[in-house]
C-alpha cells in the first residue's frame, strides 16, 4: 500500500502540518523550519504523487484528504499553500473535529478566475496542462517564475524553488496534470462559509496567482476569518519573508488555538 512521506520535527506542543504546492515537495519548508521548531511540532509532508510520496498517482481533491487520513495528528493546525490550501481546507471541512485551526497560504477556495472572482484565467491553467506532455521540465520552470513575478529577488527565490524541485524524485505528468485539473476545478467557497474552526488567510501583495482581491471578498464573505497580506512578497511569502510569515502563523496560534 502507498504511504505518504511524513517526516516530524520540532519542540513545541502545538502540531502544525505543512502542505505544500503544486510540482513542490516538503523541502520547500525547510528555510523556516529553525523559525518554527521551538512553537510547534512540525509535520512535514510530501502530497501524494509528489517528492518521496512518489507511489500514488494522480488524485481527486478528496481522495488526497484520505490518503492523509493514517498519519494526521489527532489534533493539529493545518497550512496549505497554494494547492495544498485547498487540501487542507477539504480535510477541514470533512474532519473539523481533528483540526485546531487552519492557516491558507497564498491560497484561494477558487483559483480559477469567475464572472464573480478573481483568480487564474482557465486558459491559463489548459494551457500548462497542454504544455507538460510536450515541455515537461520548461512548464515547471514557467509556473516557478510566476510564483514570484515582482518581488525584489524574484531570480533568487525561483531559483531556490527550482532547487526544490530538483531536490527529490520529480512527479509524473500524470500527477503534475491531476494538480493542474484540481486548480482549475475546485470550488469551495460556499462549503467554507459554514467552516466554523479559527482561520487565518495569508497573502502576497504581488501575487499574481490568487489577487489579492480575492483576500477583500472573503473579508466580508468568511466574517469568522482574518486575512494578513504581507507587502512586498507574491506567491511564496514563507520564502521572500520568512520573518514576517512565521510571526503570522505564532501569533494566530497564540490567539486562536492556545
């Protein structure tokens, strides 16, 4: 049977597991995990299909919740970036008995963009699902880029992105296009209006993946949840302002959870 790479780490009390983004792995975390060590027990995942997860293939959104089921916490915070925030919200919304708190990162219940919503234009995520079969690694290379358009060491942080990547075993195509399908699919805004649980959203100023009016929308329609938008990053906060990222997630866990 196919089992996830779930590696643990960390001082504190506090469980929070890490999801990352399409095409990533968990090494992605590993510039803040120093930061973070001493708040919290840190459960450092490779999604299914991806990095050291690489025995599963391509998935729906819940099925990738269920294939979390076996190792997750009894109780913990989850942070999901990018794709990994709609896993997390998924498993949220189907265990909240098993989450503390949840924390999106330069996430949205929708990414793909709406008469009504903001986001990634399809056209947009076809072409890159059209694009992998015939230029698998420059696709890769393309969605890295845009991760971080605009901030002030944008070769530097797509670099160390890239490293990542490059780091562990690379997910099939097949895997890189069910990710790519989820984007472009997935839709839980309605679902997450009943989500109850302490939920802080957390956003790049620069992102030009998830705009950041995506963040004012869900200020008036998630009244429960508060937004932070960290000024100067775009896709990947954690990497252009670890800093700032990681006092986001101890203050909320203070606030909120403790």
């Amino acid at each position: 049977m196919a089992q996830l790479y779930w590696q643990t780490t960390g001082t504190g009390k506090v469980d929070l597991v890490l999801l990352h983004g399409w095409g990533l792995n968990a090494t992605v975390w590993h510039g803040i995990i120093d930061r973070l060590s001493p708040h919290f027990r840190l459960h450092l995942v490779d999604l299914p299909g991806f990095g050291r997860s690489g025995d599963f293939g391509p998935l729906s959104l819940d099925n990738m919740v269920d294939s979390l089921l076996p190792q997750m916490p009894e109780q913990a915070i989850w942070l999901g970036w990018s794709l990994g925030g709609l896993v997390a919200s998924r498993l949220a919304l189907r265990y909240p008995q098993r989450v503390l708190g949840l924390i999106s990162v330069a996430s949205s219940p929708c990414f793909t963009a709406r008469d009504d919503w903001p986001g990634i234009k399809p056209q947009t995520l076809q072409s890159f699902q059209q694009q992998l079969s015939s230029d698998f690694q420059r696709t890769v290379e393309r969605f890295l880029a845009l991760q971080t358009l605009g901030t002030e060491y944008a070769r530097q942080d797509a670099r160390r992105l890239k490293e990542v990547v490059l780091s562990q075993p690379m997910p099939t195509v097949a895997v890189l296009e069910g990710g790519l399908e989820i984007l472009r699919t997935a839709d839980l805004r309605a679902e997450m209006c009943g989500l109850t649980l302490p939920l802080l959203r957390i956003y790049g100023y620069l992102d030009g993946l998830v705009p950041r009016k995506a963040a004012q929308l869900l200020d008036v329609q998630w009244p429960h949840s508060r937004s932070a938008v960290i000024g100067k990053a775009a896709h990947a906060p954690f990497i252009s302002h670890p800093e700032a990222f990681c006092q986001q997630l101890i203050d909320f866990t203070a606030m909120q959870v403790l």
